[in-house]
C-alpha cells in the first residue's frame, strides 16, 4: 500500500491534485514535461477578502431584490403593466338636479379631452418634438405650451387638451393614431339652464385640482367634480361608478381595439323642495325691487312652515353673511324716551309688533323704571333656542352660524363691560348680532306652526333613473330639531301681533292686506353702523289659519327708511297664491 501513501509537503492538498492526478501524469509524459502543480494555491486571508465582497455583492443583490418585490413592488407591476397598455377611467353620466316638479335644472353635454401618458414624453428627439407639434396644431394652442403641460405634470396622465370644439377634434382625430401615448376621452359638460337664478343653490362643477386628485378615488386626471352648492354636498350620489378600460399593446408597442373592463354607472338624480318657478320669481322680483331704488344687495328664503322644505333661496346679486351692528347710548335711549312728541305712544305686544316699535322692545329686553327687562342672558337663550346661534343644517356646503353677543363675550374680546346700551341694542336686533336670512326663515317657520323648529331642507329625494324606471334610492323625511320649547299661549301672542301688522291701518304690512289669503307678517329695519343707511327686512307667513309658505326677504344698505321690501313680498306671494 505503500505506493498509495501521500507524503505532506506541508501544503493542503487540492480536490485536483486527488481526482486527477494520475490523468496530470500521462499527460505530462506525452508532452515530456516535469511534474508541476496545475495551479499555486491563493493565501488564506485573499480568500477571505474575495469572500466578504461576493457577501457584499450578494447582500446589495437581495436588498435590491427586496426594495424592488415589496417596497415598490405595486409600481413596478403597474410600471410593467403600461409597458404592455394603460387603464383608463370611463367618467360616468353625472346625474341630473330637477325641481319639486321634475322640472330639469341641469342637463349634461358631451365634452371631449386629450390625454397622454407622461412617460412616453419623457425623453426628447425628432419624433417627440414632431408629437407635440401636431398636438398644438390640432388643439389651437403653442408648442411651448403643449410642452410645459408634460413637464410640470407629476401625474402619470397629462391633460392637453380641454372641451375641444368640433372643428378642432376632426383634425384631432386624423392624427391620433400616430400620437404614441395618447388619447382622446369623452367627458360630460353641466348646463345650468336657469343661470344665475339657482346658482347659490345649485353650486357648479369644475376641473378636479391637484390636492382633490389625490384626495379622491375613482377620478381621471380630466375629471370634473363638483365645487360648491349642492354639486359639492351631494357629489357621491350625482357622480355615479366610474368604469375602466384598457387600451393593449402588441409586443412591438402597436395599439389594439380597448378592452372594457368595467362599464360606468350612471350617477343618480336630485329632486328638490325648491319650486323653480318660484325661485324664477322672486329673483326677479326682488331684482327689480332693489334696482328701483338703487340697491345692490338682497336676500330671500321662502319655506313650507309645516315640514321645513326650502321652497326658494335667492341671493341678488351673491349670497353674503350679514352682521348688523350699529349702537345706542344710554343717552341717546333716555332722550328718546323723554321727547315730549312721545313717538308711538303707549303700546303692548301685539301692537308692538305690528308698527315694529323699538321703544317697545327696548323696554322688554333692557327694562325702564319699574319694568324688568329680560337681560342679555335670557334674550340670548331664547334666541338660541330659535337657532340663531347654530347653523340650520340646511344641505348646502358652507353654511355660517349665527352670533349672540353676550356680557363675557365683550369682556373677552373688546375689554369692556357690557353696559345697559347693549341690551337694548340685542333686544331690537343691533349690536353686534349676526344671523342668516335662513336663520331668521326657520324661526318664523316655528312661529307659523306653533312651535316646532324644523331642518331645512332643499333636496326632497335621491331617484336613479327617470320617467316610469325611476327608483327612489333615498327620501328625506321632515326633521324636527325642537319642539314645544315655547309656551304656545306666548306664541300666539305674536302670531295675532304679526296679523294686526297686516289688518290694522297702523299696521306696517297693510298693504298685504290684498293678498288672495289671509297673511301676517313683521317688519324690521337694522342699523349698520352708516348714517341713513340700513338693512331692511320683511317676513310673511300665509295662509294665517294654515301656513303653507313663510318668506323672507331683505335688502342691504337701503338709504333712508324704504318700503321696497314688502311691496316686493306681496308681489311675490300675490303670483304664488293666483297660480295654485
């Protein structure tokens, strides 16, 4: 066995040295060399060395596999997926807003947009400065501009192009086979058919913007949304279920026919409360009104008392928050009082109401001689208690609360005490209080019907289809926010003091008097803190055995003590009582 002994040459022996030796000797005795080592063994730390950089080398390799598997996994699956084509949105029919009878506010018109995918933009050469060429060509817009659009998108999809008109989408469409990347989207156009007359209502949509795009799913880069009004309040029901389509690629980067992968649905339709001929009316009346004595501001709100329902809600020429404010010092009130004309006389509640009597109400709000007042703490909860404090929550977006000033309230923000002045300014309505014609509306409502504070609300129902197929997918219910929160003895009192308004000769609204139904109605005349200039109102509820409507109105600024507002009210309900 002695030829099979291995001598140790003080080297380890190599797994070549053992398997081939014998092959290396009968190679070497053809060849008529010596026996030599095959190959000189490397030194012990180089192979650790070698070792630590393919552990590097394999560590950098699994991260990398990690970061791009897990960490950017879904971008790099849908990076690949637009490799081979690109989903699209399909934008649903927005749904459409009809009045209380079905009479259509808004209808939709086809809109046609072009959209491209950034990415194939984002390298130059003579094909892509030729792309963008023919884009601006075909769109009517500069080549710079096309291009800016592409680079300063951080979205994938580009708009180019907006609600392109017909003679501008012919040429369009002759040269969108040969616009790599990009498409031509239909998409739907809202038509306001009243125009001013519903728009603080109805609200409006527009382009969806950076921060809403990121915000909302279910959107195209092209996408309308709505932005205020009831577009913006109820937009998941009129959006509908956008669907989504799929433009593929052959392997040599051609576009087939798109592949429907979900069908949009319709969005579904709002009804209102709202009378569109009234709302036409007392726009126009109450314009008419305003112009005759050169007024640029006015409201009105028009309810159904017994449910809440908005019947009309009219701002001329926009819709504006009103603070009345203005002041009276305990000088000028004690003045007042002592002047031997005595203006008004001697009054009680009813009468008080009918002639809107300052001195009346000063008197119950701040007190004189032997009279308590109530004070500012009780005027202010029982103004609470009407909602003149709270927003209404009516369904519009954007809606103010009202404010009640108070003792602590001025101590806090003016550094002042509250004096005597300032209750008798709260208790007619000065001051620093702030309230809503829409505020004031759903308090009248509650005074028509004996008690009950209602919601308002302008949508009656929610209904997917229309005509014969149409379902209702939601109905709104009268909400009642209070009720019975004042003793009904105390509100009859002032409903038979707003009807002495109406019958009475010194009443302030006798001239509604020649209504087709009975009425009652207050008067109201707010300083604004501008000499001779004031807010005027007027609020009416018929008919007064049964109210059906309560409506205010009110013009900003007035000069001088003008009767423009209920001339204008009893034009209004003269029309809404002769046509019924």
């Amino acid at each position: 066995m002695k030829k099979y002994k291995v001598r140790n040459s003080g080297f380890d022996i190599e797994p070549h040295e053992v398997f081939l030796d014998k092959l290396a000797h009968v190679r070497e005795e053809e060849l008529g060399i010596s026996e030599k080592k095959l190959e000189v063994p490397l030194k012990e730390r180089i192979s650790y060395f070698m070792f630590a950089i393919f552990f590097l080398l394999a560590a950098v390799l699994l991260v990398k596999i990690f970061y791009l598997q897990v960490l950017d996994g879904k971008k790099m699956m849908i990076a690949a997926e637009n490799n081979k084509g690109s989903a699209n949105i399909l934008v649903p029919e927005r749904g459409v807003i009809y009045d209380k009878d079905l009479k259509k506010l808004v209808s939709n018109s086809p809109a046609f947009d072009l959209v491209c995918d950034r990415a194939h933009f984002s390298y130059s050469s003579d094909i892509i400065s030729r792309e963008i060429n023919d884009m601006a060509q075909a769109t009517g817009q500069n080549m710079a501009d096309v291009s800016s659009k592409i680079q300063g998108s951080d979205a994938s999809q580009v708009l180019i192009a907006e609600d392109i008109d017909h003679q501008n989408l012919l040429v369009l469409e002759t040269k969108i086979n040969d616009l790599q990347g990009c498409y031509i989207t239909q998409n739907t156009k809202r038509n306001y058919l009243y125009g001013p007359v519903f728009s603080q209502i109805l609200g409006y949509t527009s382009r969806i913007n950076k921060d809403e795009y990121s915000a909302s799913q279910g959107y195209a880069i092209n996408d309308y949304i709505g932005k205020i009004g009831l577009e913006k309040y109820y937009e998941t029901y009129l959006r509908g279920v956008p669907g989504q389509s799929r433009a593929e690629k052959t392997a040599a980067g051609e576009s087939e026919e798109d592949k429907i992968l979900a069908s949009p649905q319709s969005g579904d339709n709002l009804v209102l409360n709202i009378d569109a001929d009234l709302q036409s009316k007392v726009y126009e009346i109450l314009g008419k009104r305003l112009q005759e004595i050169g007024v640029k501001k006015g409201a009105a709100v028009a309810m159904n008392p017994q449910t809440g329902a908005v019947l009309a809600l009219v701002s001329y020429p926009s819709y504006d928050d009103n603070a009345f404010s203005g002041g009276i010092s305990q000088k000028d009130f004690q003045d007042l009082l002592n002047d031997p004309s005595q203006p008004h006389g001697w009054v009680d509640m009813k009468k008080a109401l009918a002639v809107s009597s300052n001195i009346y109400f000063y008197t119950v709000g701040g007190g004189y001689g032997d009279q308590q007042g109530l004070g500012p703490t009780k005027i202010k909860k029982y103004l609470s208690l009407f909602g003149w404090d709270q927003k209404t929550g009516i369904d519009l977006p954007g809606e103010y609360a009202g404010f009640i000033p108070d003792p602590a309230w001025k101590k806090a923000t003016k550094g002042q005490g509250w004096w005597d002045g300032d209750t008798y300014n709260l208790a007619i309505g000065q001051s620093d209080l702030q309230t809503t014609p829409l505020q004031v509306a759903s308090a009248y409502c509650a005074i028509a019907n004996g008690g009950t504070l209602y919601k308002p609300q302008i949508v009656n129902k929610i209904i997917s289809g229309s005509g014969k197929d149409a379902k209702t997918v939601r109905e709104f219910s009268p909400q009642i926010i209070r009720s019975n929160f004042i003793d009904p003895a105390n509100l009859e009192i002032v409903r038979q003091g707003m009807r002495d308004g109406v019958t009475e000769d010194y009443g302030l609204s006798r001239s509604l008097r020649s209504l087709p139904v009975s009425s009652a109605a207050k008067t109201g005349t707010a300083q604004i803190g501008r000499e001779n200039e004031f807010n005027v109102w007027s609020s009416v509820f018929a008919p007064y055995d049964n109210p059906q409507i309560v409506l205010v109105l009110m013009a900003e600024n007035v000069q001088g003590l003008s009767t423009v507002i209920v001339p204008a009210a009893k034009e209004i309900l003269n029309w809404y009582f002769s046509k019924k």
